[in-house]
C-alpha cells in the first residue's frame, strides 16, 4: 500500500477498493467486528480475526471467505494481552505480509449497577478491554506499520463516548468510550503522518454484547430497546451490516484526508 499522501488519482469508486491490504480486526468473530471484516473483505483485503472466542473467529473466518471468495484467517486473542496483541499482529504481517488496515474494535458492555454502587472488579474488566485492548492494538499495530509504509487505524468507541444515557449501569462503558474517543484524536496528532486514526461511534446496535441484551428477542429488553428506538431518530436499532460502509471508507484511500476524527453511525441517536 502506498500512503494516502493525496487525492486517489484514479476515480471515487476505486478509491474504495482494499485490493491486497492486509487487515486486521479485533473481536472480528461476530457482531460489528465481524461486519467491518466482511466489508474489507468483499473490498479485496486479506483479513485477520482476532478475538477471544477462537472457535468463533475460525468459523466467522471460514464463512467470510466463502461469501467474499477472500483470504479470511482466524487467531486466538485477548486483547488485554500485551503478547497476544503482538502475537496477532506479527500473525496478519507473517500471513498476509504487511499491516495495512486495523479495526481496534473489540469491547465488552454489560449493564452494571449505577454509580453510587458500582464494583471496582467490574469497572476495571470493562476498561481492561475497552480502553487498553485499544491502546495495545493501536500500539502494536502501529509500530508494524511505521516499519513499513504506514496504515490506517479505526477504533470502535460509541455513541456512549460522547454522550450519557438513561440506561443505568453503565458508567464504567461510557467512561472506557469516552477515553477510546480521545485516545483516537491523541494517536492521530502522534502516529500522523504516515498512520491515519479515526474512531467509529456506532449507536445501539442487534449484536452479541452484554450477554445479547442488544439482541432483538433479548428476554426482558423489549422496553429498553423500545426506549431507544424513540431516541433515536430513524426509529429503530442498527444492524452490524449498518456500520460497513463507514467502516471501508475509513479503512481505505476514500478517506485520505480523514484522521482525528470521530464519526457517529448511529441512526440520530445524537442529534437531540
Ligand atoms: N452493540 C452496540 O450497541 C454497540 C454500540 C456502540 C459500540 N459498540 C462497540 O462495538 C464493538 C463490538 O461490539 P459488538 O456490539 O459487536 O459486540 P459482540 O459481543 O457481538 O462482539 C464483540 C467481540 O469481541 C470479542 N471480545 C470480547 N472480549 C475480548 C477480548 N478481551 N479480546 C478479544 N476479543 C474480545 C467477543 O468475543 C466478540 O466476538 C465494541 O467495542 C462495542 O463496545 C457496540
């Protein structure tokens, strides 16, 4: 890949295309991440999943390679891991032979207590993950891409990271995409120019997450979800399949004058 330095020179659509970029993206086995895959997928990118759920990525992997006819691989990871970061990263670069593109997009939410009883434990799991998984897999990440021609980042923080919500219990998740938001500017300003770092602000999303309370037959959800939708200005919840156009515009030449910047895919969420 050659850096983005200017204007793709060939036109807009071709400016999209990921054709032998190396990609990596963490919680890729299901969910947003699987979707951000799919997308550099079908865009010409060789793509690795890295996620906890090993068995989940191998699997997601073998099916985006057959629906994209692209070279889809899976690798074991936590995130919070600093030898499993660089293990995944070093596996992208042995396998695909460079580091092109990486979605820092593994997260875990869960509904906690509100703020007055929140427990430490679970405060610091959800940072753990949200916060220095993202460190550690920018860091990681690019440091391969500094050895080479350089690259583009996209962390995935939340509409949550720039505004509060009526749902309680999930101060530790706003808190942890309130640091991806700023980590994502601080990075851009000291990885530039050779790296691009922009963040993915999704809006409530049908995923896996906090043991699928975001799922659309979640048991006792129906009047949380109810209440998004109404704050929502589109009326309705995501789906993963939402986010993948953003998501290959960040990752590709189509947004060679992008970094430091936050963008919100979240249906209206935010705009009252
Ligand atoms: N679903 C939403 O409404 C929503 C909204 C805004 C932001 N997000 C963010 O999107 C990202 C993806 O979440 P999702 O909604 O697709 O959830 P998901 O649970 O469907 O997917 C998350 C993936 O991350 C993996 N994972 C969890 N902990 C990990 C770890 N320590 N190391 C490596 N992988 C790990 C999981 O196994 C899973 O495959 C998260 O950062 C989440 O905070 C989700």
């Amino acid at each position: 890949m050659e850096r983005d330095d200017v204007p793709a020179a060939a036109g807009v659509l071709e400016s999209f295309s990921l054709d032998g970029d190396a990609v990596l993206v963490t919680g890729g086995a299901g969910g947003i991440g699987a979707a951000y895959a799919e997308a550099c997928a079908e865009a010409g990118g060789d793509v690795m999943l890295a996620d906890i759920d090993a068995d989940g990525a191998e699997s997601t992997a073998a099916e985006l390679a057959e629906a994209a006819g692209a070279d889809v691989r899976a690798v074991a990871c936590d995130v919070t891991d600093e030898d499993d970061v660089r293990d995944a990263v070093d596996a992208t670069v042995d396998a695909f032979g460079g580091l092109d593109v990486t979605f820092a997009n593994a997260g875990i939410g869960r509904l906690f207590d509100p703020v007055h009883s929140q427990d430490l434990e679970h405060w610091r799991e959800v940072m753990a993950v949200n916060l220095d998984g993202v460190f550690l897999t920018t860091r990681e990440s690019a440091a391969a891409m500094r050895a080479d021609e350089g690259g583009r980042i996209v962390t995935t923080a939340s509409v949550l990271g720039l505004v509060g919500t009526e749902t309680p219990g999930l101060s530790a998740y706003v808190a942890s995409k309130g640091g991806v938001v700023q980590f994502t500017r601080q990075a851009a300003v000291e990885l530039g120019p050779d790296i691009r770092v922009n963040a993915i602000a999704p809006g409530w999303v049908h995923t896996g997450i906090g043991g699928g309370m975001m799922r659309e037959d979640a048991p006792g959800m129906e009047p949380v979800q109810e209440q998004m939708r109404q704050e929502t200005a589109l009326g309705r919840l995501g789906y993963p399949a939402d986010l993948k156009g953003l998501a290959l515009f960040l990752a590709s030449p189509a947004s060679a004058y992008c970094t430091g910047a936050v963008y919100r895919n979240d249906g209206g969420y935010t705009t009252t």
